[in-house]
C-alpha cells in the first residue's frame, strides 16, 4: 500500500532520521531541505503524500501547502511543527491539509495518519485501469436477465446515468442490489468519482456516523486525530446505503439534512461541511410498514424514493437461470484462468428445480464453488451441492418450512387474522406465533 513520499525538513539530522523511518515503513522517500526546493521536486517526485515542517526558512510549510494545491491538486499534504500553534493549525486544515502533526512525533501516530491518507487516496480514486475495468464490468451491455421487468429495470438504469437524483433500490437479499447501484454510477457522467458502499447494519449507530460524516479529535474516546467520512471522500461520486431500513431515526435525520441542504457535520464539529455526492440506498425491508410504525422517517423516505427501482427475486425470473449460470460460469472460469466448462441439461434443469432463497447471490455462489471443483471441462450436478430442497421440488414434495408456513396462513384465514385465536388454534404461545410469523414474512 505505501507509495511515494516527498519529506520536507530543514534540519539535517531530523530529515535523515525520518527518510530512514519511513523508508522502513516501505515509502519510496525523496527528500528536500527547502520549500523553495520542494517545489522544484515536485514533478520529478511524484508524491502521492507530502510531509512538511511547517516552520522553515524563506516559504514555510502552510504556504508550500497553497502552492501545493494549486500546482498537483491530488497530493495529499501533512504537517508538521514543533510549535503548538493552534492559530497556525486552523490556517493549515482550511487551506487543505490532510493533517496536522506536533513535534517531536509520536511513530505510532504518524503511522496512523500515512494509514488513513492512503486509504482515502485508494477510496478517492476513481480513474484509471481498475476504475475503467469496473466501468467495463458494469457495462450496461454487460447486465444479464431477459425478463421483462428486469429489461425495464436496465432502462431506468440507463435513465438515471444522466441525472443524479436519489435512487432507492429495494429487493430480498442477494437479488443484485448493489449490482444496480454499481450499474447506475459507472454509467453515469461521474463514472471517474468514487463510488462508496457502506453496509448500515455492519457498524453500531456511533461508529455509521463517524464513517459517513467524519470526526473532529477528541469527538469521542479514540478520536485521535481529525478524519474525513465517506462524504467528504466521495466528491461528486456516489455513496451506496446498503440496508439503510434498519438505521435509527437518530441516523435518519441527519441522513435526511444531508439530502434536503447537501451539508452534514462531522462528529464534534461545530461546522458543516458540504457535500456533491449522490446516494442511491438499498433495502429489503418494507419501509412503507416501518413508517406507519414510527421506525422510519416519512420525509426521508420520500427524499430518497426520487426514483425507485424494485428488484424481482430470482423465484420469479426462472427465465434469466440459464443466462446468469452461463454467464457465472465464464466469470468464475475467467476469474480462476481455466477452460470455460460446459454446462449440461441436467445441471440446467437442477438449476431451474431449485428455489433459490439466497437469488443471484446464492446462484453465483453455487456456480462459482462448482467451476472451482470441476476437474473436466463439464460441469456434474453433484458439484452444484443444492441442498434437499431442491430434490423436494423436483418430486413434487413440499418441504416441513412449506407445510408450517402453509399451516400458519391457514390457521389466519380460519380466524380472521386473528392472532390470539391462532395461536390457540395451533397450540404454541403468543411470542412463538409472532417468531414464526416473522420466519415467513407474514409479520
């Protein structure tokens, strides 16, 4: 991960220690001794991070820091002085720079803040070959179903490339969510801008804010340093919200600031800051329930349905199972560097037996695991691993989740929808019916 440092120090001793610290880090580490000769470096070094004393003879770090900026815009700038100036610190974070550390340095907080430069760098850039390879890859050429309603669904796709209104995608799990929102931005005019995804369910509430919107130091216990969020890093990309049903109303209404005046504030900060960035959000739940209970936002609900896109489960597009298994199998055997396999009638027709409670996920999984342990250039059933379902299906046999979520529907109808005189009509507790209930989305 380490790249090209450019280290700016006028003192002899402090330079040389530093180069040779970083340099262990595994920098390629050019040195100057000057501002002045810095910027004579500039071009032939390359840096992707500057580290500058600030205090130095003729131009000092801060203004090194304009001129920076002006000259090669997308090097990262950190500071650093023996004066705990706070004046100068404030000056140094408004003109741009990526941090700002005090003398002497501390090595575990220096690594920190290289750590956190280059993984912003890595999220901030969204051009060259890997970038034009995604872009590639989410091709609208390059999506894959022949159902009607996904055709539908590919042509708002290709709407929406042209304008940057908020998007909703909504599916059940595995039905290719992120996929769409991938397809949207990098056929978008701003393909070149990164594109962010952050899971709202893998992070506690406190930890989501402080990823999305950054901190200040000293916002929290751990807050060691000031740091960008995923907005501030985004530009004018796009931010993806997986599963942003399940956020609190806490979250919710400072997402909702964030849509309504494009402004959010770092955690602990007293300003806001602005954002360009479109969010395009996914869910699989059923918003529309979460609101009448109070556990979604209406008015964000409507901010981010400016368009929606709904998202058929694999069930229901029994169609496109051959098409995505042909095109899995070319992607896994690609991706693996073998020979494609051929993909027989049988395991095309177990393909189409089996109910695919995970989607495409679940399909892509399969075909991958069965490409990596094919040792012929053909494809055997038994390498898919479906599970007894799939076998039910085909005789014709309902499975014992089929039988009780059929017995649950009919126990409903027989007492109006009663809950309490179906849960005595089935013999299990109240709390029992409502887990059950909650298995079969019949909550």
């Amino acid at each position: 991960m380490p790249g090209r440092l450019l280290l700016v120090e006028d003192d002899p001793a402090v330079r040389r220690s530093l180069a040779e610290t970083l340099a262990d880090e595994g920098f390629a580490v050019h040195t100057a001794e000057s501002g002045e000769q810095a910027l004579a470096r500039l071009a032939d070094a390359a840096p992707d991070v500057v580290l500058s004393d600030v205090r130095m003879p003729g131009l000092d770090g801060v203004e090194l820091l304009q001129l920076i900026r002006q000259r090669a815009p997308t090097v990262d700038v950190i500071l650093m002085t023996a004066y705990d100036d706070m004046s100068t610190v404030a000056r140094a974070m408004r003109e741009g720079a990526f941090d700002f550390l005090v003398k002497p340095l501390e090595l575990g907080e220096l690594r920190e803040v290289l750590r956190r430069v280059l993984e912003d760098r890595q999220t901030r850039e969204g051009h060259g070959p890997a970038a034009r390879a995604k872009a590639e890859a989410y091709h609208l050429d390059q999506l894959v179903g022949r159902e009607p309603r996904m055709i539908e669904i590919y042509k708002v796709v290709g709407q929406l490339a042209a304008s940057r209104v908020s998007v909703l995608i909504r599916g059940e799990t595995g039905t290719g969510k992120g996929m769409v929102a991938r397809a949207i931005h990098y056929n978008s005019a701003a393909a070149d801008q990164p594109f962010i995804a952050v899971n709202c369910t893998a992070l506690p509430e406190t930890l989501l804010e402080s990823e999305l919107f950054g901190h200040v130091k000293g916002a929290f216990t751990g807050a060691v340093a000031d740091r960008r969020g995923r907005f501030a890093l985004a530009g004018r990309g796009t931010i993806f919200l997986d599963e942003v049903g399940d956020t609190s109303p806490e979250f919710q209404s400072k997402l909702l600031r964030v849509l309504e005046d494009h402004e959010f504030h770092p955690v602990g900060a007293e300003r806001a800051e602005r954002t360009e960035a479109r969010v395009i959000a996914a869910t699989h739940r059923d918003l529309e329930q979460r609101v009448e209970r109070g556990e979604f936002r209406e008015d964000l609900y409507y901010r981010l349905r400016v368009v929606e896109i709904r998202l058929p489960p694999l069930r229901e597009r029994v169609q496109d199972i051959p098409l995505l298994a042909g095109h899995f199998v070319r992607k896994a055997a690609q991706e693996l560097g073998k020979p494609e396999p051929t993909v027989p009638d049988d395991v095309v027709h177990a393909l189409l037996q089996h109910k695919w409670p995970g989607n495409v996920r679940e399909l892509e999984n399969c075909i991958t695991r069965a490409v990596v342990l094919a040792t012929g250039n053909v494809l055997r059933p038994e390498l898919l691993e479906l599970d007894v379902r799939a076998d039910a299906a085909a005789q014709g046999f309902a499975t014992l989740e089929e039988m009780e979520a059929e017995h649950l529907r009919r126990a409903l109808a027989a007492t109006g929808g009663n809950k309490t005189r179906a849960a005595e009509l089935l013999g299990v507790s109240k709390p029992r019916l409502y887990r059950m209930l909650q298995k079969y989305g019949m909550a």
